[in-house]
C-alpha cells in the first residue's frame, strides 16, 4: 500500500480582501486571517479518499512557514491525515521562500519517508506559481501528473485525467508519482469535532530546511506588489442615441 | 488574483445578491392580483392621470419615473410570489425634498403611496394592492458620514445593507444587522420593519442602534430626529415611530446609525443534535459559557437543511441529523474566543448534548456555513407555494408548534419544517405546498395565529405585519392598542395614502 506525502500551505483566507502594503513590498498579513490553500485541502482529501479505499497506508503532511504553519497541519490532521512535518522556516526567509525551495524540501522528506506518492495542489492562490509540483517531480525524477480531476490506482501505476486548454486528458504513469489536484478533483470534507479532537493526539515533527540539507537563499526579488488597476464606473445614459454618441467620443466606434 | 477569484466561484455558491439572481419577473405573469385573491375593497383614493404624470416628470426627469403597468412587474410583485399589484406609476428620488415634494403632492391630490426598499419583505409591506404610485427609494443610497470613533454613520434609506455594511468595514466597524437578504433590502425598509436578522442577541434591535432618523409625513412636512446620541430625552422619542410602522406613518429618508466595532475573530460551529430539548440544553450550555462573545444561536430541523440540499445543492457538513445549531462568537482576542469555543464543545460533545459538528475560525469556512440558514429562504421559492410565518414564543413551545402543524395539515401539504434566531425566540414555521389555494389558506390562517396566542406568543416576531397579516392584528394585539395604531394614523396621515391595507386591519 502507498504512503503518501501531502503539501499543505498557509495562505490568506479567499474570502478576506486583499490588501498591499503602502510600501509595496508584499500584501498586509498581520492580524489577517489564514487558511489552508484550497487546492491543498483537495490533495488532502484525495489522500485521506485513497487511505479510504485501503490504496493507501499513511498520510503525511508537510507545510513550510512560520509557527502557525501549524495551523494547516492540525487542520489536515483532522481532516484524516496521520502525521505532519513543520519545516520552520521563518521570517525574511519565508517571505522570500520560493517554489523551488519547497519542491527540495518536499524531495527530501518524500525520500526521507519513503513515500511512493506525493500529491499537491496545482497551486497557491497567493503567489499563483503553480510551479511546486513539477519542480518536485523534477528534483525526484519521478513522473508527474498535474492538474488531476480524477485519479485511479492500479496495479504499481495510475491513471490520471488532467484538464487540459482543450478539455481533459488521460494519462497513465508508473509509481512512484507526483501529481497536483485541480479544483474537480473532489469536494474536500469538513473536519468533524470527533476528528479535531483526535488531531490533538496526533504527532507533528519539526524540522529545518538546514536539517534537510536545502539552502533557501533567494533565487529571485520582489520589486514591487500594486493593486490592479481600479475598474471606472459606468454611466448612465437616458437613450441609444445618447450611447452611440458617447461610444464615438470614446472611439469605440466609428 | 485571477485564480484566486476562479476558487471563490467554484467553490462557494455566492449569498451576495441572491435574491436578485433569482427573482423572475415577467409582463405576461400570471400570479393573480392581490386585491382579488384577498377580496380587498380600494380605499376612496383618486386614480392616476396624465396631469399627475407630468407633474413627476416635470419634478424627476424623465429618467426617474418609470411608466405602464406591463413594465412594472419588478416593483408591482413581491420576492417571494405572494403578492402582486398593478401600479402604473414608480418615481424614483434622489433626495429628501423630492420625497416632501412627492408626498405633499399626492397627498394634496389624493393619490395613495406605496413606499418601496428593495422589496424583499416575506409579509408584502413593499408592493402595491391597487394602483399605488410606488415610491421607489433605491436611487436615494448616499453615504453620508461614518464616524469612527463614535461608530456613528449616517446615510440615506436607500443604503443597500450589504454596501453600507461593506463600506462601514472599511473603517472597522459593523452594520449590527445581518440577514439573509443583505444583497437587496435597504436599511429604509429594514428599520420600517424593524428587521431582527441574525445577530439580534449580540447587538439588539435596531430601537437601540438607531440614534436618529429623518423622515416625511404625508403631507410633505420633513421630520428631522437624525440625532447622533445614545442619549437624548428632550421629549418623546419620535423616532421610534417610523421604526416598525412600515411605512404607515411616514417615509424615513436619512438614518443615523450605531455601528459596532467590527469583531477581530469570529468562530462558528455547525452541530448536529438529536432532539429539541438537547437543542435547549445546548443553548443554555453557549449562553452560560460563551457568555459575552455569543453573537448568533440559530436552529434548523432536518427538512430545512435536507430543502437547501435539494433545491440549492447546499449539502450539511456533517451528514443527517434531527436538530442542528449554528453558534457563532464574535470578540476581540483570538485566543481566548478560539479556546473558548473549543472547550465549549468539548464538553458540549462529552456531555452527549451534541452528536456532531464542524467548527471553524475561516471566513471561507464561516461563510459557507451561513449560507446553508440564511439561503433556506431562496430555497423555498423552488419548493411550490409557501406559507411563511415569522412567530416569537416561548423557547419550550418553539418546536410544538411545528409538530402541531404537521399533524394539522397531514396529507394536505408538501412539507411543513421550522427554523430560526433560537437567540431570541424567534420561529420561521413553513409549510410548503404544491399550489396556493383558498381551502389550504383557510385550513391554515387564522388556526395558526390562534395557536400561538395561546402561548402568548407573538404573530409578527421580525418581518412586520405588512399586507399579509394586517387583518390577524386583532389576533396579537389588544384592541386597545389597536385603537391606539388607528389614532396614530389618523393624527399622521388622515387622508390614508401612506401604504394603504398594510399593517392595520383593512
């Protein structure tokens, strides 16, 4: 049976309104409320369906950030995962952690805990990447099956649909794996009382990106974060005439 | 962003503005008028003429007067489909000497007014019953003051809740009124009401959080209480006359409002229970140990949550269960309201007083949880024709008098199933049917509101008594106050065009 390594990240909750800092260095996260990257809860559960399914023996869930990075890791915990591993990473050094950063972490502990598949959210609705799970698959030279909306096991090989700019598209590919979870995947569950209650017993081992042998210097810099650009109101006109004469003066039409 | 926004879509039915997302509107509809399915007699008022027209063409322009009957369904036809007018006349304006010129005008002319928010009232207060002109206050939505410090806004009775509640917040404060049609009611219609909504128990009704109102008598005259105070005793306090009169008395044009501070945390719970008396059990449990940061305790039985299920694919988190609670807590440290809502439930699920739960400090989370109670009321609208009553009574009697529903209309309807502000005492009973008929009403009305006088409890807990109830008042009501509301009205409006047949008994 599998063992399975999920990646878990924090970002800022999507029903919050993003803010950017007056210095435009980044978005405002402080007293801002958090979450679990919701292609990340989808990987999760996908996980926790094929342990379900006995497809799988264990799960594990790894989040890179800051102390509260926690957060997820008990979320996922409950969620039926059954373990997690806190990278700490901190600091100047999360807010320049990158993608390829994490994919060497990942590597490592997939490596590390001798997992057979590593599953993933296509990406993080914060800095939008998409990059993780094929550099991990990179770096693991394993094959890699992105933007899954079903996956089915079979004997030492899955077969994945991806979905694809021009509808979906089936792949098969040998164990061990990485695959990255699209929005249609499944609808992930809520962790129920009982289940949050079990979390609290369940383990979560820290470690560094140090302890793991991954330098997190940044590769690239942010020059500048800017809101986009302010949608103009429009107007109300009081008859067609009027619209096409204003639709000229804007040069819409001739 | 982009994806980001994809996500939201996907994932989340949106609430905002659902109820203009679903209203259907049509000028061939074929719901029947109101004045024939209740058998109402027109009031002695003049009917509209072309001289009248022009007057409000002259005072608005032609783009703020709508015109003709068959192009009227979305203000002649209330939200839900119990309602329907035929005004041929909505004018639409933008300040409060418009609104003085209008009434004094009709008023002088005999034309009866019907005062118009964003039409989402569950007892028709909002739409005509003959040809009213239909004074639409939608154009009138200025912002006009948000004070932070004080918490004091004020702003136009246009406001739409969801906007002024949107821009209160950008300056760290809360509208302390929540309901499931913040996408459309306007504050104008909802203090008229006097709406209770979501977050009664922590915040009060909007007696206590209306500082002043501004409002035109139907003569024209302007009456300005817009005071800014919590505490002001020169005289009698006359704003509490237009709050709750909907529309009878007077149309408010401003509002001064007391805005909370907006919570730094907020924790819901989603919990399924087995019974009532664990629903009581359990809400005794949150008022004694959630204390000051309870914000919201609202119950749904099991064909409430099953009908969002089916009709809007809003599915439980937690599978089946008889009873379920919605709990939320609001505060101002994390930590503590966080550890608090988990020992709480802790003890809560030990205790066997809950069976299941979800519990969540997500605003995602938050507000998909939500939409599961505030969107039962969209759901009904695709569940045959619903009789929808809005009870206060006693806490023991909240769910007997569903059961005793069910029994009393056996076979005869489709569904009968109860929800509510469990925080104060507040019952939406519904019994839904296949169609509208006079021997199902009959069946229902007035054995129901004769059924909660027994346990003296009230017929009209938040929605008003509008069109629908105004001739059950006797019901509720001593005639002595009765007596009292005629007198008001006459001494008021003595000529009756302030939203005629709604309220007192027509």
């Amino acid at each position: 049976m599998a063992r399975i390594l999920v990646g878990v990240k924090r970002v800022i909750d999507y029903a919050v309104k993003i803010r950017v800092k007056p210095d435009k260095t980044g978005v405002v996260t402080d007293g801002v409320k958090h979450s679990m990257n919701p292609f990340d809860e989808i990987a999760v559960e996908e996980a926790v369906r094929l342990k379900e399914k006995k497809i799988a023996s264990e799960i594990i869930a790894v989040s890179c950030g800051p102390a509260q990075s926690q957060d997820v890791i008990r979320t996922a915990l409950a969620m039926g995962v059954d373990k997690g591993i806190h990278v700490e990473v901190s600091g100047k050094e999360y807010e320049t952690l990158q993608p390829i950063h994490v994919s060497k972490i990942l590597a490592k502990i997939a490596q590390n805990e001798k997992c057979d598949m590593v599953i993933l959210g296509k990406q993080a609705i914060d800095d939008d990447a998409n990059q993780t799970a094929q550099m991990t698959a990179a770096v693991l030279d394993w094959p890699q099956a992105v933007f899954a909306s079903k996956i089915e096991k079979g004997e030492n090989e899955i077969t994945v649909t991806r979905e694809i700019d021009g509808g979906l598209e089936t792949i098969k590919c040998k164990l061990p794996a990485v695959i990255s979870a699209d929005l249609r995947l499944n609808e992930p569950r809520y962790a129920t009382l009982p289940n949050i209650m079990k979390a609290k017993k369940k383990p979560i081992t820290k470690t560094t990106p140090k302890d793991l042998g991954v330098d997190v210097a940044p590769r690239i810099k942010i020059v500048s974060v800017e809101d986009p650009p302010v949608r103009q109101a429009g107007v109300i006109l009081p008859d067609v005439d009027a619209l096409v004469a204003k639709l000229k003066e804007g040069g819409h039409v001739p | 962003m982009m994806i980001k926004y994809a996500v939201t879509l996907s994932r989340i039915s949106v609430v905002e503005n659902v109820f203009f997302q679903t209203r259907r509107y049509s000028s061939t509809s074929k719901r029947s008028l109101s004045k024939d399915q209740y058998n109402v007699k027109r009031g002695n008022f003049k009917a509209l003429e072309p001289q009248h027209i022009q007057f409000f063409r002259d005072l608005l322009g032609e783009t703020r007067i709508l015109t003709g009957v068959n192009n009227l369904d979305k203000y002649n036809e209330d939200w839900y489909g119990f309602a329907k007018g035929e005004s041929s006349l909505v004018v639409k304006p933008k300040t409060t000497d418009e609104v003085s010129a209008i009434l004094s005008y009709c008023n002088k002319n005999l034309l009866a007014v019907c005062p118009q928010g964003g039409n989402t009232s569950v007892v028709a207060s909002g739409v005509p019953v003959f040809d009213e002109v239909i004074l639409s206050m939608e154009l009138m939505n200025k912002i006009h003051k948000i004070d932070d410090v004080s918490g004091v806004v004020i702003f136009d009775a246009g406001c739409v809740l969801e906007n002024l509640n949107n821009a209160v917040s950008e300056k760290g404060l809360i509208v302390p009124l929540d309901l499931g049609a913040k996408g459309n009611c306007q504050l104008g219609g909802n203090l008229s009401t006097n709406a209770g909504g979501l977050r009664l128990i922590r915040y009060g009704n909007l007696h206590g959080n209306v500082l002043g109102v501004e409002a035109v008598k139907a003569d024209g005259e302007i009456i300005n209480c817009l005071r800014t105070f919590k505490k002001d005793n020169t005289g009698y306090h006359l704003k509490h006359l237009f709050i709750g009169s909907e529309g009878t008395l007077g149309v408010i044009t401003k509002i001064a409002l007391q805005c909370p501070p907006h919570p730094k945390s907020k924790n819901i719970a989603f919990l399924g229970l087995e019974s009532y008396d664990k629903v009581l059990k359990t809400f005794k449990k949150a008022k004694f140990d959630l204390g000051e940061t309870l914000s919201a305790v609202e119950v749904l039985d099991r064909e409430s949550v099953i009908l969002t299920e089916e009709k809007l694919a809003l599915r439980s988190p937690i599978g089946e269960y008889p009873f379920y609670l919605i709990i939320e807590t609001s505060g101002s440290n994390e930590q503590y309201d966080s550890e608090k809502m988990d020992k709480f439930l802790e003890i809560s699920l030990k205790e066997n007083l809950i069976l299941n739960g979800v519990a969540s400090s997500e605003p995602s989370k938050i507000k998909n949880i939500w939409e599961i109670r505030e969107r039962t009321a969209e759901a009904l609208r695709h569940d045959g024709y619903v009789f929808c009553y809005d009870f206060s009574v006693p806490l023991q009697h909240f769910y007997t008098l569903v059961d005793l529903m069910k029994t009393h209309m056996g076979s005869k309807s489709h569904r009968v199933f109860g929800f509510g502000h469990l925080g104060d005492s507040n019952l939406h009973l519904q019994v839904s049917v296949r169609e509208h008929t006079k021997e199902i009403q009959n069946m229902i009305e007035p054995f129901v509101f004769e059924k909660v006088r027994e346990i003296n409890g009230s017929i009209s807990s938040e929605h008003g008594m509008g069109f629908l109830k105004a001739k059950y008042l006797d019901i509720s009501n001593h005639q002595s106050a009765t007596k009292l509301m005629r007198v008001l009205k006459n001494v008021m409006d003595p000529n009756g065009i302030l939203n005629p047949y709604k309220v007192i008994p027509y």
